[in-house]
C-alpha cells in the first residue's frame, strides 16, 4: 500500500495575552508552501529527503510506534523561515506512517506526545484542522488547545514573502533565550484587542478591519521582541516592511522570520506580489515571493 499526504504551511500571526503569564498565540494555513510525503509500507524505517530532519522524523516515528515505513519527502517546506516546517513535516510523517498500516491518528495527541507547540500550539491546531486559529494559551499539559477556529474566505490570497536571509532562531535558541512578556500595558492592549479585531474580519469576511486587526497584533508582538530582533521587525527587514508600508500594505512578519506576508483579495494579489518584487529589486534583496490560497482543511 502506497499514499501520498501533503501539509501545508503555517504563517503566524503574533500572540495575544490571556492574563499574568499566560499568553496566547494566532496563525493562519496556507496551500504554499507544502510539504509532501509518499509512504509505503516497509519491514523497518527508511527515510529519503529529509535531510536536516532526518534524526528528528526517526525520533519522533520510533516515540510513537510507527517505525515501519518508508517514507520520502517529496516537497518540503523551507527550514527556520518562520513558516512551521518542523512541526508540519514531523506529524506529516507521523500520519502517513501510520495511514499505510490502517493504524489511527491523532495529530493533537501526537503533538502533545513529542512536546510539540512549547511557545505556540497554532501549528500543531492547524495541521489537524487548517483555516484559522487562535489558542487558548500555552504552556498546557493536556497539548494544544483552541479558542476560535474560523474558515478563511476563499477569495483571499495570501502574498508570501521569503527573502534569502538569516534564518530564524531554532527551538532550542527560542528556549534559551527565556523571553519575559513586556511592562507595557499598551503591548498587551495591541495584541488582545487586535487578535479580536481579526478574528471578527474573518469571521464577517470583512478583509479591511482583519487586517487592522493583524497590524495591532504585530505591532503588539513586535514590541514584546524588540530587544531580541531590534524592532517590531527584524533588522535586516525593517527597510522593506517600510517601503511596503508607505505602498498601503499591512505587512506581518511570520515567527523570527524573514518570511514576510500580507492578505490581500485574489483580483490584487498579483500587482501587489509584482509591486513587492520590484522593491526588492530595487534593495538588492533577493528572495522568493508566493501567491497562496488560505488552506482551510489540515493534512491530509
């Protein structure tokens, strides 16, 4: 037996404060970029393609007893570029391991099992549901829990920005680094009032205020990071995110980065796309930018 499973990617949002050290966090599934697994099954684990992943995907496979299949990852998701690849690729395989033997799957147990969603359970949520996603804060020993899931309009397009620059921090740097949620009160205001003000656009399909939603959230976040990344954005993304800004775009920076994304209708999507493209060409900044339709199912 033989399938072939894909995942797509998770954007970030921010996050949003719950009260006195429990915070929140927001994200959104998109179509691209995907990771694809083709599995059949096999006396003992064979993986092709994975590459950096590779010791990680056995780990996780041998965790939770599914260690008898091979497995070649087929497309992937960019590494530390702010677009969940790790958490995406792990229950990707996970699943398809264990669809080739008939065996059930649960994606949430399986997250809370291999300690996935420690800062953020929004990859976890949406690999198992896809669409929109705020969870109910972490860290919680029963694994990712949601507070609002919403489908997000078909005729949205998400225009995706992955420049070639520093990767984003790893797992093990966002541990260590041990970050304490801001004394501003005007940060908490900008991510609880913004995660709301989102969640309402895309409940309504109202693109104007979902959008003025996500800048609060950023804004918010942005600040609870600056002394990390040196701003609201990284450094070596604060000119862009400007010179998009002054062009009308609400711009929002996915994790630690560098990918970069807005929300846009599908008839804009395009020019904006094209716009985006020739700053960067003007900024000698090289780099990848994607049309994606929202992904409003999970893995499959």
């Amino acid at each position: 037996m033989k399938v072939t499973l894909s995942a797509g990617s998770r954007l970030h949002g921010g996050f949003h404060t719950i009260s006195a050290g429990r915070w929140g966090a927001l994200g959104f599934y998109v179509d691209s970029p995907r990771a694809v697994v083709e599995a059949e099954r096999c006396e003992e684990l064979s993986l092709r393609g994975f590459r950096e992943l590779e010791e990680q995907v056995r780990r996780a496979l041998s965790d939770l007893g599914l260690s008898a299949a091979c497995l070649e990852l087929k497309e992937a998701i960019p590494r530390h570029m702010g677009l969940g690849s790790t958490t995406q690729t792990l229950l990707l395989a996970a699943l398809a391991a264990a669809r080739v033997w008939g065996k059930a799957f649960d994606p949430l147990e399986a997250a809370r099992r291999l300690g996935r969603g420690k800062i953020s359970g929004v990859g976890s949520l949406l690999f198992s549901m896809g669409g929109f996603v705020m969870d109910a804060g972490n860290p919680d020993p029963r694994g990712p829990r949601y507070i609002a899931r919403l489908p997000l309009p078909e005729d949205w397009r998400f225009v995706i920005i992955i420049p070639q620059l520093q990767r984003g921090l790893s797992e093990a740097e966002e541990e260590f680094l041990k970050l304490q949620w801001p004394a501003d009160e005007r940060a908490h205001l900008l991510m609880s009032r913004g995660a709301l003000r989102l969640a309402s656009g895309i409940a309504r399909g109202e693109l104007e205020e979902a959008l003025e939603g996500l800048r609060e959230v950023q804004l918010g976040t942005g600040m609870y990071f600056a002394r990390v990344q040196g701003g609201a954005f990284r450094k070596d993304l604060q000119l862009l995110v400007a010179e998009m800004q002054k062009d009308g775009l609400v711009v929002a920076q996915s994790s630690w980065g560098p990918t970069l994304y807005t929300i846009t209708e599908e008839s804009s999507a395009a020019g904006d796309a094209s716009m985006i493209r020739h700053l960067m060409r003007e900024m000698g900044m090289r780099g990848e930018v994607l049309i994606s339709r929202p992904r409003n199912y999970g893995a499959f």
